[in-house]
C-alpha cells in the first residue's frame, strides 16, 4: 500500500458509496479537483475478465509470497470487495471499532456492486439510474435481521420502492424477456422473445410480460424436434421425472 488512500479518503467514500441512493448528487460530486467521477463514467463497466482470477485464487487455498511487498501503512481490517456485502461488514466493523483503520480493496472503479449509482446528461436533462439493486432479493421476505437493520440505520425507506418503480414501463413498450441463441453453440444467432418463466426477482406483473405458451415460445428455438418436445414437456408437465426418491435425493441427483 501506498500513503494515497488515508483514513478520510476511505471514510468520506465508504460513506457516500452505501449511501448514494439516498443522497443528493451534488453531495457525491464533492471530490477532488481532477478526480474521476464514477457515476458518471460512459461505457461498459464491470468485472471484466481476470479482474478476479487472483481473488478466487486466494479463495480457493493459493499462495502467495508477500513477504518482499514493501508496506509503509497499517490497516485494522481488510475488506475483499466494496458491493453491498463488504461495505455492510465494514460499517459493522466501524460500529463495533469506532477508532478502526479499514481498507476495502474492489477491482471495479466504484463502490456499491449491484447498488451502483448511474448518472446520465440526455439532453441537457438529468437522469439518476440504479445499478441492480432493484432486482435484489425483497427486504419485506429473505432479508435477515442484521440486513434490515443496517438498511433502517442508513435511513433507507424500502416501502418508497412500491411507488418509484414503474413495473409496466417495459411491457407497455411492447419488451419481453427472451433467450438468445448464439452461433457458435447454436449453428445460428437468434433472439426469441416472449419467454414465458418467471424469475425469483421479478418485478414485472405475470399478467403483463408479453410472454408466449410455452410451446409457442419452444417452437422458434433453434434446436431439433426432439429436444423441443422435450424442453415443452419441462414447461408444461406435472409428472414426477424422479419417482420414488425424496427432495434431498433428487437434489443429489440432479
């Protein structure tokens, strides 16, 4: 490490990141003279490929020899990762240790993960867009404890959520979900639309999707007769395709 980061940098940050949804821009926007403004970055970002080889390597048991690393700071705690969870266990961290030197170290050039704040100029008008987090698991059903806490100790008002998404804006312009095809898996590139299977963060109403029987849906794949008969059969089937084995058993199986 190097004497860039100081404590203030990383508490001004830590701060305004977890908070970015529930602040104002011009508060995100105090940084210094010259400094990239993630928020407002165009382009593609994300964890591109080998951003996070070396994390999993860790993960996984490899080693590494540090010994030679010149350090010339101290640190209390060391967060992997600035999404949601490793900014949760920091402020748990700075909660207990109110004195504490923490770090968090994040291949991609903002904090937040799913919750990442976006920030657009079209036409002279400004428009603020979330990163992922509305598609996250619903706070009001598998959210623990600690989770629904830290939300409420961060001042965030989830029942907002209800009134500020427009859970018809893609269905009244006609979209619906699709799978695509790709060519060199495929013999084709092809886009089908109207897929008809709900997903476990879905916001948009099953009566509003835009989505197809199944068998309408199955039958523009690009794969044989067969396998779409049987991929309809996967849709539309109540028969038990494991008979006589238990829920644990057919996990284990499958």
């Amino acid at each position: 490490m190097t004497d860039r980061v100081t404590r203030r940098d990383f508490l001004n940050g830590m701060a305004l990141a977890i908070a970015a949804g529930v602040v104002p821009s011009r508060l995100l926007a105090a940084s210094p003279a010259g400094a990239p403004y993630p928020p407002a970055l165009p382009g593609l970002r994300g964890s591109q490929p080998g951003s996070y080889d070396i994390a999993h390597a860790i993960r996984d048991g490899r080693r590494f020899d540090l010994d030679r690393v010149a350090s010339r700071e101290s640190v209390d705690l060391v967060v992997v990762g600035a999404g949601l969870s490793g900014l949760a266990a920091a402020w748990y961290w700075r909660q207990r240790r109110p004195t504490a030197r923490i770090l968090i170290l994040d291949a991609n050039g903002d904090f937040g993960g799913h919750a990442l704040r976006n920030e657009f100029d079209v036409g002279g008008r400004f428009l603020l867009g979330y990163g992922g987090s509305e598609s996250l698991q619903s706070p009001a059903t598998l959210w623990s404890d600690e989770a629904k806490a830290l939300i409420a100790a961060l001042g965030v008002d989830i029942a907002r959520f209800d009134t500020a998404l427009d859970r018809t804006l893609y269905p009244s312009l006609g979209l619906a979900r699709g799978v695509f095809f790709m060519r060199e898996a495929f013999g084709v590139d092809k886009l089908v639309t109207g897929d008809p299977m709900r997903m476990v963060a879905d916001d948009i109403p099953p009566d509003r999707m835009n989505a197809r029987p199944p068998a309408e849906f199955v039958a523009d794949f690009p794969v044989s007769a067969d396998a779409k008969a049987k991929l309809v059969e996967i849709f539309t089937s109540t028969r038990d395709p494991l008979p006589g084995r238990s829920a644990v058993e057919k996990r284990a199986f499958l």
